[in-house]
C-alpha cells in the first residue's frame, strides 16, 4: 500500500464515493487541504476514439470564457512590417527567416508559436526541432493563420492548443484554484460542451468514458457523465 502525506490523505477522506455533477465537484475541489501556491485546476477526459485513425485524432485550441489565470509566451512567424505589431499584441519574439535562425541555433524559451501562411516555407525547416516539442504551428490548432495578430493576443491571454494522445485523453487547464467556484464552474462546463462539439463522425459506441478534475497537488474527482 502506498504511503501518502496527511494532507493527501486527509483529501482523500474527502472524496465522494462516486462521479459528481460539475458543480459538486468545484466544490470538493474547494474543499480540499491546499499547498502554499495557487494550483493550476486540471480537467483530463478519456475519450472513445481510436486515436490511430486520422479521422477521429482530435487537435484544436480553446479559450476558456473566465481564462485560466496565467499567459503563454508567444513567438510569431510573420513579414518584418507585422512583426512590431505582434510584439505589442503580446508576442516575446516576432520575425521571419532571422527567428527561425535563431530557434536553429537552439533558442526554444516560449510555450507557443504562431505563423502566416506564408512563413511556413521557412518554418517548415524547423520540423525537426518544433515538431517534438508539440510547438510547430498548425491550421488545425488555429497557430497557422492570416491573422498573426488577433492569434498572437489570444494565446498570450491564455488560448490553449489541445490534442489527444496516444490513449485517447485530451488535457486541459480549466483556471486556478483561486479562481472563484462559479466561474471554475462556468469554464468546466464550455469544456464539456466543447468535447461534444469536437465528437469525430466517425466515432462508434461510447464517445465520453470518463471525466477527471483535479488541482496539481490534489486527487481527482470523478465528473458524472
């Protein structure tokens, strides 16, 4: 049997015996003992799909209504004579062939990337580089657009790109445990509409299987379904 500390296992006490609506579960949440930091409030939903099949992998982005608390540090692929333009719409980095260059030369300090359709002849070299650090951009994700600046101010907000992985879950922050119970709840609910929106047609038998909430250093709370 695993040891826990007191406070997980006093949070465990506190855990209901079965799945609880979105509500209830904000409020277990709530409940329980918490680290001295503000906790990022995590939602993981393991979907029915066959993550192997292109036509039900899932990829997109998503602005919660209430935010998630914290910004992303962005860089922008665009022409020289935007590039001002989306530094002062939140991006760290903006640039052309002189940014790829200096992500070549191992810089990789941001969390998103964004690009017009036209860069993606010079990003595209930096495949091998992006690719496995889930930061190349793509039109799925909404990082590949003609409007660099509007995407650029969105993600730097807190705009996050999801995708399922290998076992069919897709992951997302739904705000910060500091946030207030109604409005953890009102962005918690635009997730599950936004995973029944995003349903693959080609998806056979039980779609959702189950739904987990959890702070960083908390249980999971069962969500019912």
């Amino acid at each position: 049997m695993p040891k826990f500390n007191k406070r997980h296992q006093a949070n465990l006490d506190l855990l209901p015996e079965g799945p609880v609506s979105p509500a209830e579960a904000i409020k277990v949440l709530k409940a329980f003992k918490a680290p001295k930091f503000d906790q990022a409030v995590n939602v993981v939903a393991n979907l029915g799909i066959d993550p192997k099949q292109a036509d039900q992998a899932l990829r997109g982005s998503i602005s919660m209504p209430k935010g998630i608390g914290r910004s992303s540090r962005v860089v922008a692929f665009c022409n020289t004579d935007l590039a001002e333009k989306a530094v002062e719409a939140g991006a760290i980095e903006a640039g052309g062939e002189e940014l790829v260059k200096k992500i070549t030369d191992g810089w990789a300090d941001f969390d998103v990337a964004i690009a017009s359709p036209d860069m993606m002849r010079f990003v595209g070299r930096l495949g091998k580089v992006l690719g496995p650090k889930g930061l190349m951009p793509s039109p799925k994700a909404g990082t590949v657009t003609p409007d660099v600046i509007t995407a650029v101010k969105e993600f730097a907000a807190g705009k996050q790109e999801y995708r399922n992985d290998d076992g069919g879950n897709i992951h997302i922050v739904v705000g910060r445990m500091s946030f207030a119970e109604g409005d953890l709840v009102e962005n918690l609910q635009f997730f599950l509409e936004t995973v029944e929106r995003i349903r693959p047609a080609a998806t056979k038998g039980l779609y959702v299987k189950k739904i987990v909430i959890s702070g960083t250093m908390t249980p999971g709370v069962e969500i019912a379904l």
